[in-house]
C-alpha cells in the first residue's frame, strides 16, 4: 500500500527527473513542509485541545504554528503561569505571530528541540506537524525529540489526516495512540493522543 510520503517522493522524483525548475522544486518542499490545504477549523482545534488540563500551570511545547489557530485556542485557555514555547520552521508564519508574554516563538526546526532546551521536559506536547509528508528522517528524528522532551505521564497529541504515524508512535511510547477523529474539518483529521507512560529507556 501506498504511504502519503511515498507518494510526495514519488512526484518529487518524477518531477526531478523531468527538469523541475528550482521554483517549481522550491513549491513542492513548501507544500510537503505545510501538510495542509486550509488552516485547521475550529472544531478540531476545539476537540483536540479538550484533552488537555489547563487548570493548573503548565509548561506547553506545541510543534507548528501555521497561522496560529492552535495557539490562540490555547493561549485563552492556559493559566497566567503557564509558558508556551512554539517551533514554527517557516519564516512566513511569523505575521500571524501572538503577543502574550508567555509565549517564546522559535523559528526554527522541531529537530533542534534539545539544542535549544538542553534536556528540560515539557508538560504536554502538541503538534500539528505533517509527518506523513514529511521526510521519513526528518519525522523520526522529530519523534525522538518529542519522547525525550515529555514530562512522565505528559500528554502528546498530534492530528493528521490518515492513520499512518500510528504505528511509529505506537513504538515510541509503548501505549496507545487513542485515535479520535473530527469530520468537521478540510479535511477530516485523526487526532492522535498518547500518554508517556516512561516504560521506554531512550
Ligand atoms: C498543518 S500546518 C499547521 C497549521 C496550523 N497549525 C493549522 O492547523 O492550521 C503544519 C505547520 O508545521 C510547520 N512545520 C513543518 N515542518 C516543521 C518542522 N520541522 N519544525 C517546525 N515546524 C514545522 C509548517 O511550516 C506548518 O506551518
């Protein structure tokens, strides 16, 4: 069966082949780095944030910002404690970018988690990373990071749009992902969520 990243390899190598202009080369890594044809809605931004206790002061990672719908939705929900820290790699996101004092934008790559953080570890991680399009070293080296960078019995969610990452996670952290799913978005997404149960010795 085919894989959505196996697809994107395929017309990027197609495309490759047959003289693909560097402008034409340089789209085709913006869509793959993007993932998404629309801003997610807000039901899923809704639904997938509701798994997540706020009530307390936390400290949140959350893996791509695109126009910042995500972050706004936990921005009014986290307490005045609470920090944010935000990898967004695409330098156009940053007109959409929020000020709130507890909010630390990095733009950069979700890779470089431990350059930038050492070995601190984050309450809850939330991502709207594409890692079905994204190259298969590039996602696994993001899920490494992610495993060593969640508190024990911290939250990861994830969403995407097929159930392809399910099986990585699944080895990463020993437990679940639990999938729900949201139907009132373009389009439907999987929305992944797994609990570090601290079983796996990184
Ligand atoms: C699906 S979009 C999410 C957009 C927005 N959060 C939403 O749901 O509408 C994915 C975002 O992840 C960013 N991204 C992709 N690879 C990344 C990486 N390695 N590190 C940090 N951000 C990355 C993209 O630039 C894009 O803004």
């Amino acid at each position: 069966m085919y894989t959505v990243r196996a697809i994107w390899e395929w017309i990027y190598e197609l495309l490759k082949k047959y003289t693909m202009t560097n402008r034409v080369k340089s789209t085709i890594n913006a869509m793959r780095t993007r993932g998404a044809v629309a801003p997610s809605s807000k039901f899923l931004v809704r639904k997938m944030l509701s798994k997540i206790d706020y009530s307390h002061d936390l400290e949140l990672l959350q893996l791509g910002f695109g126009s910042g719908v995500f972050t706004r939705g936990i921005v009014e929900k986290m307490t005045p404690g609470s920090t944010l820290v935000i990898f967004e790699v695409d330098g156009k996101c940053r007109k959409h970018e929020i000020e709130d004092d507890r909010i630390r934008y990095i733009e950069d790559s979700a890779e470089k988690i431990s350059h930038y953080f050492g070995d601190r570890q984050f309450d809850h991680i939330i991502s709207t990373l594409p890692f079905a399009s994204l190259p298969k070293r590039v996602s696994d080296g993001i899920l490494q990071e992610i495993r060593q960078h969640l508190k024990k019995n911290g939250t990861f969610l994830q969403f995407q749009y097929s159930l392809f990452s399910k099986k990585d996670i699944r080895m990463l952290f020993d437990d679940g992902p639990r999938i729900d799913f949201e139907i009132l978005n373009f389009p439907p997404a999987f929305i992944y969520e797994t609990t570090n149960v601290g079983t796996r010795v990184l």
